[in-house]
C-alpha cells in the first residue's frame, strides 16, 4: 500500500485546488521559508483526524480554511484528500478488496467537518479505525516525524515511549478491543447492581405478601367453614322436608341410578379418551425427537465426509510432490552412479598410463645409452638435429595441451546444458497462479466473515441495549404496578368489609328471610337503601326516621306477596316519586319511591336542636320535626339516634359503597392494563434474550470460521513465499548458468581456433625434420639409427607424459563434479525425507476422518431406523385414540338420555316438592354435594346449635379485618419474579465471568505481541544506530515486569561517549538517535508512507549523508516525502516538488523529475558543444 496523491483546496495557503503526485518512493519538498512546505504535514494529520489545535499550528478550528490575503478574500471550505494504491491489499477488513482508497475530509465554516471513504459519508472513528496499527492510527503514529518530534521522541516518558512501540506492534487494535470489553464489563456490573436491587425490594414485597397470604388463606378457610355449615343447616332443614316426600323419592331412584351410572361411564370414557391422547402425544414427541436426532446425525455425517475429502486432497498432494521429489533423486542417483563408473574407468586408464610412462623412460635411457657412443662420430649433425628437437618439442606438446583442453570445455559445455535443462524443468513444475488465487479468494471470504461479524457485532450490542433499556421500562413499570396492587388491595379490603357491614345492616345474610324472597321470586329486588339519594347532611335524619324500612325489597307487586317470614319483613311499592316543593320537609331533602316520600312528607327539618323544640310545639298530630343530626321530636315525644349499632351509618356507606366500587373498578382496569403491558415487556423480553443467543451464537460462528480461514490462509501464504523463492532461486541459477554457457562457447571457440594453428605449426616443423633426417641419411646412418631409436622413445615418453597429464585433469575434473552431485543428492534425499514425514502425518486424520465418517453412517442408519418404529407407534396410538373418542361420545349419548329422563319424572312430581326443590337450589349454591354433607352430620344433628356455630364463624371473620384476597396470586407471581430475577442474576453472572476471561486473553495477547515487538525493534535498533553514528551502542530497556504497562527507555552512547542518559547527548544527536529508533519501528511495520519535516536540519553533512544512505536502502520498501533544505538530501530525491508564494499568503507547487531532467540535460549538452 502506497501514498498515490495529496489533493488540497482551501486548506491553510493552499487555496486553489492542487494535487501533489507521488509516483516514486523517494519524493522530496522544497522552498524556502514561510511559503506553506509544513502545511502539507498538516493537512495529512487533519485528513487522518488531527482534532487537536495546537498541533495543527492554530487557535481554532476555523483556521485551517484560507483566511485571504491582500488580494483574494477568504473560502468557506477547506478540503484534504489522501489516495491510496491498495493493490497489495494491505488494508483488511471491507476495503481490502479495493485497489485504490481515497480519504477525504471537509470542513465549513458553520463548523460542520465530514469525511469520506472512496466518496462515501463516514466517521471519524471508520478512518481511524482503517489505518489501526499500520503506523498511521492513534496519536502514537509514526508515519509523520515534524520538526523537533524526534528529539522529543528520544526524550519522552517510558510510557509515552511504549505507545510508540504498541502502534508499531497494532497493539492499538487489541486496545481499543479491551476498552469495549471493560465498558461492557461496567456495564454488565451495572446491570447486576440495579437486579440485586430489584431482588432486595422484591424479598421485601415477599415478607409482606407472605403474611398477607396466610391472612388469606385464613380468610378462605373461615369462609369455607361458613359456607359448610350454611349448607349443613339448609340440609337438616331438608332432612325434615325429606321425612315428607319418602313416597316421591322413591319414583325417580330407579331413574337416578340409571343417570348415575351413565355419568360413571362418561367420567370412564373421559379417562379413557385422555389418556389415549395423552399416549399421542407422547408418540409424537418421541417421533419429533427422533427426527430431529435424525437430521443433527445427517449433519454431522455431512462434516465428517467433507473433512474426509479435504484430507484426502490434502494427502495426493502431498502424495503428487513426494513422487516428483523421489523421481528427481532417482535420476540425480543415476547420473551419480555413471560419473562413479566413468571415474573408476579414468582412474584405470591412469594407472596403465602411468606403467606405460615408466616402461617409456626405460626404453628411453636405453637408446640414450646408445646414442652416447655414436655422438663421439656425428657431433656436428646431432648438434644441428639437437638445435632442430629444441624448436620443435614446445609447439607439438602445445598442439596435444590444446586439444585436451577443448575436449574438457566441450565435456563441462554438456554438463552445463544438462543442468539448465534440469532447472527449466523444474521451474515449469513451479506455478504459484493458483495458490495466489486461492489467497484471493481467502481474502474475499476473510472480508465478508469481517463484515458480518461487525453487522452481527452491532446487532449484538443493539440488542443488549435495547435490553436493557426495556429492563428499566419493565423495573418502573412493576414498581408502579405493584403501588397500583397494593392501592387495590386496600380498597378492596375496606369495600368487602363495608359490603359485609351492609349486608348485616340490611339483613341481606339472614337465610330465612332470603329464603322467604326467593319463595316470593323477589330475590333480585333492590333494598330501600340502595335506591334513596339523600342531599349532603341530611343522611342520618333520614336513615333514623326511616329505621328499618331501608331494608325493605321494592317490588310493583308488593301487595301480592304471601305472608311474611317470622323474622318479619316490609316491602314497599318501587314507583318513583317527585319531592314536593315545601323546604321544611324531610322529603324535600330525599330522592326515592314515592311511597318514601310520602312517609317522610310529614316530617319537618329543623336547623338544630331548640329549633326542632320549638316547632314540636306546633305541630299537629302525625306530624314531627328532625335535625340534621337524626334528633327526632313529635307532639310529647323525642327520639334520639342510636350510635355504635350495625343499623347506623347505612346510608352514608352506601354512598361509600358506590365511590369505592367506582375506585376499584378503576383501579382495576388499570392493574389489568399495566399486567397486559408488562406480559407484552416480557414477551419482548424473551424475544430479545432468544435474538441475543442467537446473534451472540452468530458471531461466536464468524469468530470461528474466521480463525479456520486465517489459519488456512497463513498455511497458502507461507507455501506461496516457498515456491515464489524457489522461482526466484531457479531464475537465479539460470541466469547464472547462461551466462556461464555463453562464457564457455567463447573459450571453446577461441581453444579450437588455437589448435589450428598449433598443428600448422607442428606440420611445418615435421616436415622440416624429415628433409633434415634425408639430408644426413648417408653420413650418419648409425648415428640417425640410433637417434631415431632416441627420437621414437622421447616421443613414446611425450605422448605417454600427456595422455597422462590429461586424464588426471579429466580426473581431477571428475571428482569435483561427483562432490556437487552428491551434495545435490544429500539435500535432495533430506527434502524426499521431510515430505514423506509430513505425507505420514496425514495418513493418521485420514483414517481418524474415515473412521469417523463410517460411524456417522451407522448412526443415521439406526437413527432411520429408530424414526421409522417411532412412526409406526405413532399410528397405532392415533388408532387407539380414535376407538377412545368413539366410545367417549357413546357414553356422553347415553348420559343425555339418562338425564332426560330423569327430568321428565321431576317434572311430573315438581308440584309436590316446590319446598324441597327451593332447598335443593340452596343446596347447590353454597357448593356442597348433598349426600356427603347428609353422610357426615350426626344422628342427633339439630339446625338451632349450626346456627349458633354459623353466628361464631361470622364473627371470627368479622375479627380478621380487611383481607388481601389476592394476595395469594401476587405472591405466586412475586415468586415467578424472583426466580426470573435470580436466572438474569445467573445470566450476568456468566456473561461478567466470559468478559473477563475475554479480558484475560487479551492482555495475554498484548503481552506476547509487545515482547515479539520490542526484542524485534530492540535488534533493529542496535544494529541501525552504529551505522548512523559510525560505532556506538544503543539498546531499549523496560522500565518494569509487567509487559502490560511498563515503560520503555532509549539507552544510546555514540563512539567514544559513556553517557548515563539521553538528556546528555547534543541535539544532532539525539536526532540521530531518534531517526534509528523511528528506522527500526518501520522495518518491523512498515506504515504506507513516511513524511519527514526537516528531519536533517540538526545533521552535519556527514550524518546527513549516512541518513541519505539509510534512506535510500530503505525506500526499497517504503516510501519516503522529505521536506528539507539540506542539498544532500534533495540529491537523495527522484522527484522534487517546489513550493512557492510569489503571491503573497497563497502556496503554489512546481515539481521535477530528476531523471526526466538529467535526461534533458544530457540531451541539451551535445547540442552546445557543437555551437
């Protein structure tokens, strides 16, 4: 990834739009001072998120939009653009798959700042999150070095020191995973602390509920003892009625039974049907289960088959190379084998050489002896002949050298052209296409794991959030909810004890009179009480004249009623009636029955009490006077109200009734509204937990398959690095073997040419000797006999001495390439050894994989086999189900005709039981069943002594006060609450242990990558800084133990200096020293570029030049945008960019190539020397 362009437009003094092009990797940036060179530093940190002023040179942020100058006014807009050529795809995540990515930001000055991704809106944290741990993320980047940074970089604090580091290692990306881990540890404690909260108020509410239960469990209790002995006085009742209609009884027995019976065979059926569907539907779970355990089988036999064939594809290709390596060593073995057979044929050829030289230098001295005694006769011709041997012996032994010399260049010729033909072979075999696809294809799918684990990340957060924001709704509501409860029960409480004090006061709990009503069919007539409205004080005065009339039923047919119980009753006339207009009297006061009203019409108000004696004075007979206060007066007579009774105050509670009732239902309808809104909360709730188990589920899935594929992908990296050196290797060698072919062609060439003229050297030289043997045949015949015996051994002797010289040379040559070979043979047997090893680790998960694939397939087919019997159960228990509702219907058939019968012969004796059916009805009201209760009274049973127990039971309910009859519920759903309550307790507990244990991983990985990162930096420090300095030490120190926190120190001594601390060395060197440091964080992570402001200006041109050097090796890699004044360092540069302000306040830019210009010099040079 590379720095492609800067694209600037209103930012600071660059006014107009303007692009700075980097096409090469050493760029450089001049001008002279104040004309805007810095400004590009800052509009690259602003471009990136610089959000800080003061290291922007400004007072705010407005200032980096063009202000004006003398003659242009000010932009409302300033904008920095960065293009980037990804096309290594060193950025990950969504834009790996880009080849160019653009980061723009923009800034009004209404204020409004935005950035762009490749003209996409974004945020701040998208751009920042892009470049984390490439160098240019966080406020630790190293990417940038200003002027005076570097100095301060050697002198800042341990632990600003190890930010530095921590970017360089992209710790910064584990850190900012650690902070979103411990805010959502907080925020889980968080949590935890409002539920133990919530759990505390709620074991409250328990306490109370639970005392309040058992007042209504009580409550119930009484209550059912009231309702039995109400029942068992109506049956000792009914016993006496029985003694009367023995006769009646036993003409519908028969019948009975006959309905009794028909009900037991419907209640058997009943049974009978339920539990033929309760079997069902137990077949049917059973078959669910079994089809479900069916299907997880067929998934996991489809895993298992899948990684069978993986691994088999991974074993032929390990299989496929073996074989390739092993053909290679057979052939290297071969070749081996026949240079062995030629060295030991060459070893004898020297051998029975070396026997012939000695039998030659025998044959030799011999013919010298020869020669020795006819010298004394031919001196002077063996003198000419011995001048002839001198000028002939070096030419012909150089015509034989030569020619064992292109014999051995056209051996090593061959050689070398079977070895290139090797290495081409080899190197067709290599193809790193595919592997390079198939990290692309990696990647691809590394992206989109990226992408949705952030989308299910995010959708993961969203859902906890919105848990927990519905938490705190649902908390306020049930804290609401339980005010409203317990505001209800209240009100109930007092309205149930009200309703009983009514009742008692209007005898509305009096049997015998209720009985007496419904004898009457008046048991639906309203009280007298319940339908008067009395005005506001005139209650008591009213409710005491009229006494026990308020108790009286309405009816339009009161005069039809048959007489009276004992108890005695009034019934009055229900026709409404109009109060009369006179304001004196009680019945204009009142609202009622006319009848009422006329009973109360000659009654007059008065104020108070000597109001009331006087006008009793006038009154005339019939007449009499109330007060407000219930003080009734007539003509001799006075009548005060009673007070503390069960009569008093009927009327006023009535009206306490109504309000009350009103408040309830009210009250009601909300508790039932907000129990409606906290089900639907907890529905939602529940919703939410199963999205967030199954988006948690999701992510943990990407993790994980994200992990696989980044393991994968590493394992086709490092193959691909194998086989792209392998290539480079091969092309390499080739180079070098070419080379040497064209090398020996030349040498060949040039060798035969001189043998050529070697052996027409040696012709003419042996012809000159046969006419100088012809010349001297016949004066010295002996002498030429034996001379030439001489000259046949010398020969012999020579040619012997060659052959010999050559083949030892053949030998030697021999030998040296049986060295190579073996060597080769040696590396080639230990890669055959390496890839057998590794083709023997795949052998044991192939079978582990088969094995497992096997097992898969017997499990599905008895899980099949187990589905198909849960099927036939299933349809013998549907059949049997069947036959049950069959039956169940016949029954119920014959129950209904039971029961018809049985009434048709009630219906027939109803006249003679119209009492005992009326008692029967009463019967079946309080609930009981009525031979039970016959069964369990005793023999002597009387209804006199029940009623006395009957008034005590009332009184004991009386002494419980108000009761919370719905307590009980709330306490069941206070105890589901509590147990909801204590499963998020446990939920949080978990998800708080697997933060922290996600928090533990964390720092461990922190702690691994800081050590790599610092013993890698601490090497590459050690080793730039005596290149720089020219000599010296320097090394990085930790300052503590703990790798998660402790500090990082600089230590630096340049040659000859023993300092104790940087703070003791000079400016220029503490920039040296930072400039190493800075060298070494980009070797080990190398950031897309390096922008350096005058970084050089402390240096003398000695350093300086050591920096140029250091600069140069390294732009190899990175690229490099110098800003300087220093000449050596813009002669470092391939392209310069001038900034100038030949207008005032507005920054231009002029760029060169160097090469372009040096070219163009070079052409312009010829042209004027020829002028």
């Amino acid at each position: 990834m590379r720095l492609t362009a800067i694209k600037l437009a209103g930012f600071k003094s660059f006014v107009d739009p303007t692009s700075l092009p980097l096409p090469s990797n050493l760029t450089g940036v001049v001008g002279p001072n104040g004309c805007g060179k810095s400004n590009l530093i800052d509009a690259v940190r602003w471009v990136l998120g610089e959000t800080s002023i003061k290291n922007l040179r400004g007072a705010d942020s407005e200032d980096v939009i063009f202000n004006g100058s003398k003659s242009r006014k000010p932009v409302g807009r300033a904008s920095v653009e960065l293009v980037f050529d990804n096309s290594d795809q060193q950025i990950v995540g969504p834009y790996a798959a880009y080849t160019d990515i653009s980061v723009k930001r923009e800034l009004t000055r209404d204020g409004n700042s935005q950035y762009y991704l490749n003209g996409k809106k974004c945020l701040k944290r998208d751009v920042t999150d892009l470049f984390l741990g490439t160098g240019l993320g966080g406020k630790n980047q190293y990417a940038i070095i200003e002027q005076g940074m570097v100095s301060r970089m050697v002198e800042a604090k341990p632990d600003e020191l190890r930010q530095w580091l921590e970017e360089a290692a992209g710790i910064s990306k584990y850190k900012e995973r650690r902070r979103e881990t411990e805010s959502r540890i907080k925020q889980t404690r968080e949590n935890l602390s409002r539920l133990n909260d919530l759990r505390s108020e709620l074991g409250t509410r328990l306490e109370v509920l639970a005392k309040q239960a058992s007042n209504a469990e009580k409550f119930k209790e009484f209550k059912a003892q009231e309702r039995q002995l109400r029942a068992e006085i109506l049956v000792l009742r009914l016993v006496a009625l029985e003694q009367q209609r023995s006769a009646t009884l036993a003409q519908i027995a028969a019948q009975e039974q006959a309905f009794e019976a028909a009900k037991r065979a419907v209640i058997e059926s009943y049974a009978g049907r339920q539990q033929a569907e309760a079997a069902f539907k137990a077949e049917q779970d059973l078959l669910n289960g079994e089809q479900a355990q069916v299907y997880e089988a067929e998934a996991a036999l489809a895993r298992h088959e899948q990684a069978l064939k993986h691994a088999r594809e991974l074993q032929s290709l390990k299989a496929r190379e073996l074989e390739q390596l092993s053909r290679q060593l057979l052939e290297l073995q071969q070749r081996e084998q026949r240079e062995q057979q030629r060295l030991l044929s060459l070893n004898a050829d020297v051998a029975a050489l070396e026997q012939q030289a000695q039998d030659a230098e025998t044959a030799e001295g011999e013919a010298l002896a020869a020669v020795s005694k006819a010298e004394a006769e031919s001196q002077a011709e063996q003198q000419k002949w011995n001048e002839h041997l001198a000028r002939a012996e070096a030419p012909l032994t150089q015509v034989e050298a030569e020619r064992v010399r292109v014999q051995q260049l056209d051996r090593a010729r061959l050689m070398l052209d079977e070895r290139v033909k090797r290495l081409a072979g080899e190197q067709a075999t290599l193809d790193a296409a595919p592997i390079q696809a198939s990290l692309s294809d990696c990647d691809a799918e590394l992206a989109s794991l990226q992408t949705e684990l952030a989308e299910a990340s995010a959708r993961l957060q969203q859902v906890d959030q919105e848990l927990a924001s519905q938490r705190d709704i649902r908390a306020n509501l049930e804290k609401n909810l339980h005010e409203d409860r317990q505001t209800l029960q209240s009100a109930r409480g007092r309205l149930a004890s009200l309703e009983t004090l009514q009742q008692a006061a209007l005898r509305q709990d009096d049997a015998e009179l209720n009985q007496w009503l419904r004898a009457q069919n008046l048991t639906e007539a309203p009280r007298l009480a319940s339908q008067l409205s009395v005005e506001g004080g005139w209650e008591a005065a009213v409710e005491h004249v009229l006494g026990g009339l308020l108790q009286a039923p309405l009816t339009p047919t009161y005069a039809d009623a048959a007489s009276a119980p004992k108890a005695g009753i009034a019934l009055l006339d229900a026709t409404p009636g109009v109060p009369p207009g006179d304001a004196d009297r009680l019945s204009h006061h009142v609202r009622g029955p006319a009848a009422v009203l006329e009973f109360l019409h000659g009654v007059f108000v008065a104020p108070n009490t000597e109001a009331a004696r006087g006008r009793a004075e006038t009154l005339l007979a019939g007449e009499s006077v109330v007060t407000p206060d219930g003080v009734w007066r007539g003509r001799g007579w006075v009548r005060h109200p009673k007070t503390g009774d069960a009569q008093s105050g009927v009327l006023a509670r009535a009206q306490l009734l109504k309000q009350l009732k009103s408040q309830v239902d009210a009250l009601a309808a909300k508790v039932a509204e907000q129990e409606q809104s906290l089900g639907g909360l907890r529905n939602q709730a529940q919703s939410l937990e199963a999205e967030r188990r199954e988006q948690a589920a999701r992510v943990e899935q990407r993790r994980q398959r994200q992990s696989q594929r980044q393991a994968f992908r590493q394992a086709q990296a490092v193959r691909l690095e194998q086989v792209l050196n392998r290539l480079n290797q091969l092309s390499q060698e080739l180079q070098t073997l070419h080379a040497q072919q064209e090398q020996q062609s030349q040498e060949l060439a040039a060798s035969r040419e001189q043998l050529v003229q070697l052996e027409a050297t040696a012709a003419r030289l042996r012809q000159e000797r046969v006419e100088l043997q012809q010349s001297q045949a016949r004066a010295r015949d002996q002498v030429n006999r034996v001379r030439a015996l001489l000259n046949q051994a010398a020969q012999a002797r020579n040619a012997v001495q060659l052959r010999l010289a050559g083949q030892k040379s053949a030998v030697t040559a021999l030998q040296q390439a049986l060295q190579d070979l073996a060597a080769r043979v040696t590396a080639q047997a230990e890669a055959k050894a390496e890839y057998e090893a590794q083709a023997g680790e795949l052998d044991a998960p192939v079978t582990e994989t088969a094995g497992e694939v096997e097992a898969a397939r017997e499990l599905v087919a008895a899980k099949r086999e187990q589905l198909r019997g849960a099927r036939e159960r299933l349809s013998a228990a549907e059949r049997a189900l069947s036959q049950a509702q069959e039956a169940a219907r016949t029954a119920e058939f014959g129950q209904d005709a039971a029961r018809d019968a049985l009434q048709q012969s009630r219906l027939e004796a109803e006249g003679d039981k119209a009492r005992e059916a009326s008692l029967l009805e009463q019967v079946a009201e309080t609930g009981f069943e009525l031979e039970p209760l016959r069964a369990g009274l005793p023999a002597d049973a009387a209804a006199e002594p029940w009623e006395e127990k009957l008034a005590s039971m009332l009184r004991r309910i009386e002494r419980l006060g108000a009761i919370n009859l719905a307590a009980i519920q709330e306490l069941e759903e206070a105890q589901t609450r509590a147990t909801y309550l204590d499963e998020q307790n446990q939920d949080l507990t978990g998800a708080l242990d697997t933060l922290e244990e996600a928090m533990r991983k964390i720092d461990a990985e922190t702690r691994d990558l800081f050590k790599q990162t610092f013993d890698t930096v601490n090497t590459v420090f050690m080793d730039r800084f005596p290149k720089l300095f020219g000599g010296g030490e320097a090394y990085l120190e930790l300052t503590g133990d703990n790798l998660l926190d402790t500090g990082v120190r600089v230590m630096a001594r340049p040659p000859g200096k023993r300092n104790s601390t940087i703070q003791l060395l000079s400016g220029g060197e503490k920039a040296m020293t930072a400039v190493a440091l800075l060298l070494a964080l980009f070797q080990l992570n190398p950031a897309p570029f390096c922008l350096m402001d005058e970084v050089d200006a402390p240096l003398d041109d000695a350093n300086v030049g050591r920096f140029c050097e250091i600069v140069r090796e390294m732009s190899q890699g990175v690229q490099f945008i110098i800003i300087t004044h220093n000449k050596i360092t813009m002669e470092l540069a391939n392209q310069l960019h001038g900034v100038t302000m030949q207008e005032p306040g507005v920054s231009r830019l002029v760029s060169v190539d160097v090469a372009q210009a040096v070219e163009l010099t070079g052409s312009e040079l010829p042209q004027e020397n020829a002028r």
